[in-house]
C-alpha cells in the first residue's frame, strides 16, 4: 500500500457570490431571475455563460500530498481558503474541479461541540456528539471514562449542559473530539478553547495522536502551535497554494511577506464626516522595520505605526494619536504625537499641510494575541476633529520572546524581556 | 459507473466534483444507523424536557382535538359516520395517524435548515437528518394508541385480528411523510418559502384526508380511486377497517402505496441531487 494518505489535485472551489452574500434567496428571487434569463434567451437565441464576477475561486489549482503519519500545518490568512480545504478534505462540500484521493477514515474537528444539545446531560451529550463524529457506539461507551476524566467535569456529567460554564462546555467537547481516532485528523483551531492548563493537555493530546502514526492536517493562526506540532507546512494565499515548506520557513514566509491588506486603512472621501474638516485622515498603517505594511508582526521585533492626513486649514492644539486594545478590547495603551512638552511647544500651531505622525513600538513589549488599533485626532478640551475606534487589527506573534520554550500560554497584555539575575546568597 | 470509479481499493476515497446522477447510495444509511438513532433519540428525549407536564401532552394533545371535532362535527353539525360508530372514536381513529404523519411531515421538512450547525460542520450521508425526524413522533403516536385502546373498550368495540396491519399502515404514514419531507426538506435549505408554506400544505392535507369524515361520502367508485391519489387517505381507511371494521381499502390503499412509491423514489433522487451543495448554501 502507498505511504500516500492524502493526495491532493488540481484542486479548485468556486462559490456563487450571490450564494454567499444573500443568503437566503427565495423563490421569488429565482422566478424573477428564470424569467428575466428566459427573456433574454428569446432575445438573443442564445445565453451568456455564467457572469465571472458572479463567482469567486475560494481555492483554485491547490496540490499536495500529505504522506502517512505525517502533521502538515495549513497556514493563511482568514479568507486564503485554509476552512474551504478543510471542508472538502471532511466531505462537507464538494470540490468543483480537480480531486482528492484519501487512504483512511477521515475525522474533522472542525469546530468542537458540533452537535451539543443544551437540554441533555453531560452523558448524553457525550455519546451524541461521539454518534455525530463518527464513533460507534461501543466505542463511545468503551471510551466513556477516559472522556470524562479527560474533560474535568464528572461532578456535573449528569446536569444538563445548558447549566455549564462555557469552561466545562468546552472541555467537554475538546474531550469526545480528542477521543476519536481517525487515522487522519483535520483539525482547525479547536486549540484555541478553555484555560491554560486546558490548552496544554489539548497540545499534548495532539503530540500524542502525531506520535501513533496517524496523518494529521493542522489548521492554525498560533505559529507558535503550528512551529510545535508540526514538521512541515503549506501557505495559502487568496486561495492558492504560494509554499510548501519546513514549518520554520513556512512561517518565517507567512509572517514576513504579503499581508499588507489587513494592516493598513485608508478612508476614502466618503466615509470621513463633514465636521472632521479641516482634519483630513488619509491613511493608517503598520510597519515592520523594514517599512513593509504587515498584519502580523512578531513579539521580538520594534513596529511603527503611520497615520497619513492632510490639514486643509491650521489647527491650534492639535493631537494625533492612538489606542491600542486587545481583540477581547482591554485597554493596552494611549499615545499622542504631541504628548511630550517639547512636541507640544513645536506643534502648538500646526499649518495646512500633508503630514504623517508615525510613532514605534519598542521590541519585547507585546504579548501574542490579536490587537486593534484606534485613532485619534483632536484639540484637549475642545473638539474632537475625527475618531475610528477600530481603524486596523492585527496579530502578534510570540516566536523569540522569552520563555517560549515553554510550550504554554504566558498569561498577560505584555512580554518585556526583563532583565534577571541570580545570585547565590 | 461513478460508483465504481469511487471506490478504486479498499479504505480509498476519491472526492471529485459529481456531475449528473448519482447512485442513491442507500446503504450508506444503514452504515450510520447509530447516528440515525442518536438523532431520533435526541428528538425524542428533548420534546417534553421543561415541561410541566411532559409526556401528557402527546395525550392530551389529540384526545383535546377528539372532544372538539365531537362536539362540534359529530353533535351539532351531526356529520355521519361509518357503521354508526359513535363520533368520538370515529375521529379519534383517524386522528393518531394523522397526527403522527403531520408532525413527521412538520419536522422532516424543516430537518435540514434546523440542523445547519451539522450540515456544516461534520460529515455524515445528509439523508440521515430527514429520516431521523420522522421517528420521533412515533413515540407520541404509541402513547396515544394506549388511549385509544381504552377509548374503544369504553364504546364495546372488540379489536380483531386486523389489528395486525397496522404497522404496516404506520410504515406507509411514515413513508409518506418522509417522500413529501425529502422534497421540501430540500427545496427549503434554499427557499425559505417553503418553511411558511408547510402549515398550509398540512392545514390542506387534513381536509383532503377522511379525519373529520367518512370516506364514503365521495360519490362513485372511480372517484375513490382519484381520492386514494392521496395516500393518507389510504392510511386513515385502512385505520379504519383495521380497528373499526368498516369497508376495506383495498383498491384505495393499492393506489396509495404506488403514489407513495413514485414520490419516495423521486425524492430521494432530488435530495441526493441537491445534496451536495446544502453546505453551501444552507
């Protein structure tokens, strides 16, 4: 038999936009647009094929294969077309060209707790999910225990779910999932569920299912997980396969190169309100140090935050500034470009002009996790010329930063590199 | 010829876009009966979770129905009935397999959209869904019969050996229900008209359906057989004649079952068309 398990080819999923975007179309959209279509049939005596910018490539010309026992990362950004792989590798969709061939029973963690019915026990919940992952039911009950132990939460398997914290929810569910043993594994960021010392247990589970010989596809934003679990990865990008590689060049690759989207914004004429004038914001953006807009950046290195504007007319007092907030909005920090006395002297009067603010964030102050970054432009006490509570996102990754070879989470907003010292007394 | 393209070596799967039509692959059901069966058993285990009186609702639901269609057709409008039975379990009768097939039809047609967290989440033959809503009415349906039993024991009606075709009228209600169910389960992961338009279908259906009255009341014999074009009515004779012993539907319920067949057969081959894209457009 072929040390093949997952053999990928030509591989291309196209979606309907129209499918997407209204999603619940009725019947009387279709009638109106059979008999519109019909028309212009009688018309032309023929139809126009499909309308191209009616549909979209999630995946297009994707091929790979994923040997026997091997963990391959899956890596991209939200909308590469990492969840439409996974969904066509556990069957839920249908490719539309190009084909998968699979040597195994194949099963999908796709999102844990598929299936949890709130109304039912613990118990209940468990052989259910089990039934709804794949599981026979001796299989469930000969595992039952071990679900149980593993998920922490025996004192309340026979409450209704419903009554569970998200917590035990979670747990719970991680737990029947982690039981199933398929051998191949897709997984997708089930990772991220639970506290701490759950997550751990969840990464060494995945470690153990690795070490059985079982071929894992693993779907991941946290590199640092992505740098552990697996040996090599492949980088998606709007849907098309860009890498495959070592998972550590694979995601030196995806750190460092074409996510400029998602770090910076610009606001068009539109969208900025009349009272902001004559503050004009064009643009803002993230830069690593090499001045390339990023959207991830790493821990270990400085970044630089850019706002672009234009004053169409003086402003007396003006201050540009941030916010930084956690994904979860806690506040991290506030910062103006006018906060310090000698900058306020020199730009009490700020003339008509193009400008940009630009301001850097040292290196080692950022924990991992996912950020967004709000402006701010305004006179103290005064006016408050334009604001965006939520002007761009993105993600911090930890590789570098002390501690990591700790395979946990380190709790906290901010991971200085603090200076120790240890002296025998 | 797909089928056989599909399956090249054993444990191997080959997915590629499907084009034209499919094998029906049925046995694909029977290799996840287990699932069938969790999904049948969640039904039926969170119907009458909080409720104050639980399972007395699938008591007392017809037997509430029974007493108004009694007083109301049977005494002050005086409609007739078969053989002189009296009015109550005449009704009553034809209730339980009218109940137990709209409820199914209810459910099944809904299945899909009301289970879109699995249909795009997991893998599993689609089918599963629509069948597994049919059966839990089944449970109702059984509680129910207890009542009946009683009913008729209070009137003196002695059951006879014909009560050993009800299953198989029970099997034909339900197999109606998942025919009609297949197609409108389907039809609503896009149109979500036909969520709105099921009430009425069934609210149709029952005056369509000898519940309230006698089949007899349709004039010629050639007209019975267009009436048995709609296979409850079929059903709710043979009801009838099982625990009443009224006339015998034969011919009627021969037409029931072909119409039954035709649909069931249709629908499943437009749901397995279907099929593959209710992940995507659910």
């Amino acid at each position: 038999m072929s040390k093949v398990s997952v053999r990928v080819e030509q591989l291309g999923k196209c979606y309907r936009i129209g499918a997407l975007t209204q999603r619940h179309d009725t019947l009387r959209d279709q009638l109106v647009d059979f008999s519109s279509r019909l028309v212009g049939r009688l018309r032309r005596r023929r139809t126009a094929g499909p309308d191209p910018a009616n549909y979209v490539w999630a995946l297009r010309d994707i091929s790979f294969e994923v040997e026997r026992g091997q963990v391959l990362g899956v890596i991209g950004r939200n909308g590469a077309g990492k969840s439409t792989l996974l969904k066509i590798l556990s069957r839920i969709t249908d490719p539309t060209e190009g084909s998968v061939t699979i040597r195994g029973r194949v099963g999908s963690l796709l999102e844990v707790g598929t299936g949890f019915h709130p109304e039912l026990t613990g118990r209940e919940n468990i052989f259910l999910n089990g039934a709804i992952l794949g599981m026979k039911r001796t299989e469930i009950a000969r595992k039952f225990d071990e679900i149980v132990d593993f998920s922490e939460v025996e004192k309340f398997i026979d409450t209704p779910v419903k009554r569970y914290s998200s917590g035990m929810y979670l747990r719970l569910a991680f737990a029947v999932a982690a039981h199933l043993e398929p051998e191949i594994l897709v997984v997708d960021e089930v990772l991220a569920v639970g506290d701490a010392e759950f997550q751990k247990k969840c990464l060494g589970k995945m470690g153990d299912v690795a070490q059985q010989g079982r071929t894992v596809l693993f779907v991941s934003h946290n590199m640092s997980a992505v740098l552990r679990l697996t040996q090599e990865a492949i980088v998606l990008e709007k849907g098309q396969l860009v890498m495959r590689a070592l998972s550590p060049e694979a995601v030196d690759f995806y750190l460092s190169s074409g996510h400029a989207r998602m770090g910076e914004r610009f606001w068009t004429e539109e969208e900025v309100p009349s009272q902001a004038a004559p503050f004009r914001p064009i643009a803002v953006r993230l830069l690593d140090k090499k001045g390339n807009v990023v959207d991830t950046v790493r821990s270990t290195e400085p970044i630089t935050l850019e706002w672009e504007y234009r004053l169409s007319a003086p402003i007396t007092g003006l201050r540009v500034g941030f916010y930084l907030n956690t994904a979860r909005a806690e506040a991290v920090l506030t910062s103006f470009d006018t906060d310090e006395a000698g900058m306020f002297e020199q730009y009490t009067n700020r003339a008509p002009g193009h400008y940009a603010s630009r301001c850097t964030i040292p290196a080692d102050i950022l924990n991992q996790g996912r950020y967004s970054i709000g402006v701010n432009a305004s006179t103290y006490h005064v006016k408050r010329y334009f604001q965006d509570e939520q002007a761009i996102e993105f993600n911090v990754d930890a590789s570098g930063a002390p501690g990591m070879q700790w395979h946990e989470p380190h709790p906290g907003v901010i991971r200085p590199r603090l200076e120790w010292s240890i002296d025998q007394i | 010829m797909e089928k056989q393209a599909l399956k090249t070596e054993a444990g191997t799967l080959i997915l590629r876009p499907a084009r034209g039509w499919m094998a029906l692959n049925l046995l694909d059901l029977w290799k996840y009966r287990e699932l069938l069966y969790f999904l049948t058993w969640r039904d039926i285990k969170v119907r009458y979770k909080q409720a104050a009186l639980g399972v007395a609702w699938a008591i007392l639901q017809p037997i509430m129905t029974m007493i108004i269609f009694s007083v109301i057709l049977g005494y002050l409008l005086g409609v007739p009935t078969d053989n002189d039975i009296p009015y109550p379990v005449f009704s009553f009768v034809a209730l339980l397999p009218w109940q137990l097939f709209a409820s199914a039809l209810q459910r099944t047609g809904v299945s899909l959209v009301g289970n879109a967290n699995l249909l795009t989440k997991v893998y599993f033959p689609r089918l599963v869904i629509p069948v597994s809503a049919v059966g839990a009415g089944l449970v109702d349906f059984l509680i129910s019969f207890v009542v009946l039993i009683g009913l008729m024991l209070f009137y003196k009606i002695e059951l006879t050996w014909n009560v050993l075709w009800l299953p198989l009228l029970v099997l034909l209600a339900l197999l109606t229900a998942v025919a009609v169910g297949l197609w409108l389960a389907a039809l609503n992961v896009q149109y979500r008209d036909v969520q709105q338009m099921i009430p009425f279908i069934i609210q149709a259906w029952f005056y369509a359906s000898p519940v309230v009255y006698s089949s007899t009341i349709i004039p010629s014999e050639n007209w019975q057989l267009v009436y048995a074009l709609n296979p409850m009515a079929g059903v709710i004779q043979g009801f009838r004649w099982a625990l009443l012993g009224t006339q015998a539907p034969d011919a009627s319920l021969a037409v029931s079952s072909i119409v039954v067949l035709l649909l069931l057969v249709s629908g499943l081959y437009f749901f397995k068309r279907m099929e593959r894209t209710f992940a995507d457009i659910v």
